[in-house]
C-alpha cells in the first residue's frame, strides 16, 4: 500500500493543474469519493496519505462512483482503476457500469497490481475504449501512472462514415492537425 500510495502522490503532482482535474474514490465493500475533482495537487495527496487498506473489492461499485463524480464534467473523461481483479461484485453489475461508461464517453484504464485477473481487467478496459496495464510490482507504479497520464491527455478516437464510394478498398484516412502543421496517413482494408 505505501509504494502504491507514493505512485499516486506523484501521479498528482504531475497533473497539469491548468488543463486538468482529478479525484480521488478509494473502494473497499463500498466506494466513496474522498478528494471530489480538483486541480490541487495538495488536496488530492492529502486524500492519498490517508488512504488505508481494508477487505473487500467492489470493483463495479468504485466504477459507478467515479462515473457518478465524472458526470457534467468536460474535456476527456477518464478513470484509472487500480486492482487486482478479484471483484467481490456481479458480472450482471459490471455489464451495467460498463454500458453507463460506453455512453458516457469514459474511458477506463485498468492497471493490475497483485494476483491479477487479467482477462477480467482487460474486458473492462477494451470494452470502454482504455487500456490494461499490468504491473509486476507497485514500484512500477508511478511510471505506469506517467504513462497513462500522458496517454489520456493524447489521445484521441476519430469516428467517421464513408458516404463517397463506399466500396472502395483498400481505403486511406488522413488526419491532420494544422495549428501543429501536422498530419498522416494511415491505409487499411475493410
């Protein structure tokens, strides 16, 4: 618990807290949100010293907790969970929050930590559009934190529908970004 509670320190103090905002929901049997979303890095490490380890794993619960805490709030919307995946709750609950999430447009990173339930976590993940990271040990933390920090604030789903020859095949897609002076090419078959 302390090295995963120093990964999350410095997971808060490199949020950007112009551009960003985070909360902090620890769940046991059942979740809470201790630090509603903010820009403060002070409050969100003061919420984090005082985390404690205790039994149960709600993990569906913590998810609606934190989409319920996500909701009205604007730019990208995501929630990175830490567990090991041995949830305590229904595959029926799970089902739901999922769904709720998918149509809320939040993404779930899930990041494996112990005796890890993989297929489990990464159904999750995939399933709201984020990633399964699993991590070996919790000094790994802060890094796969880092990681996904970056890569949530990078990150961008492009869907489009092709209404000129929609037959074509193989197609290509570009995407540029002018304020960069940016752009690719990626080509693909249906």
């Amino acid at each position: 618990l302390e090295n995963a509670k120093l990964a999350a320190e410095a997971c808060a103090e490199n949020m950007d807290g112009e551009t960003q905002r985070m909360a902090l929901i620890p769940y046991a049997a059942s979740s809470s949100v201790t630090v509603s979303l903010t820009n403060s890095s002070a409050k969100l490490v003061s919420g984090i010293r005082d985390l404690s380890a205790v039994g149960g794993t709600d993990i569906s619960g913590a998810i609606q907790t934190a989409l319920e805490e996500l909701s009205g709030a604007g730019g990208t919307r995501a929630i990175i969970l830490l567990t090991d995946g041995q949830d305590n709750n229904s595959e029926e609950e799970m089902q739901k929050v999922l769904a709720q999430a998918k149509r809320q447009d939040v993404a779930i990173f899930a990041v494996g930590l112990g005796d890890v339930n993989a297929s489990y976590l990464r159904n999750i993940a995939q399933s709201t559009g984020g990633k399964f990271i699993a991590a070996e040990t919790s000094t790994e933390l802060a890094d796969i934190y880092q990681l996904l920090q970056q890569y949530i604030v990078n990150n961008y789903c492009f869907e489009y529908t092709i209404t000129d020859n929609p037959e074509t095949d193989p197609r290509s897609l570009t995407v540029g970004i002018p304020e960069y002076a940016a752009d690719d090419v990626k080509f693909y078959r249906i």
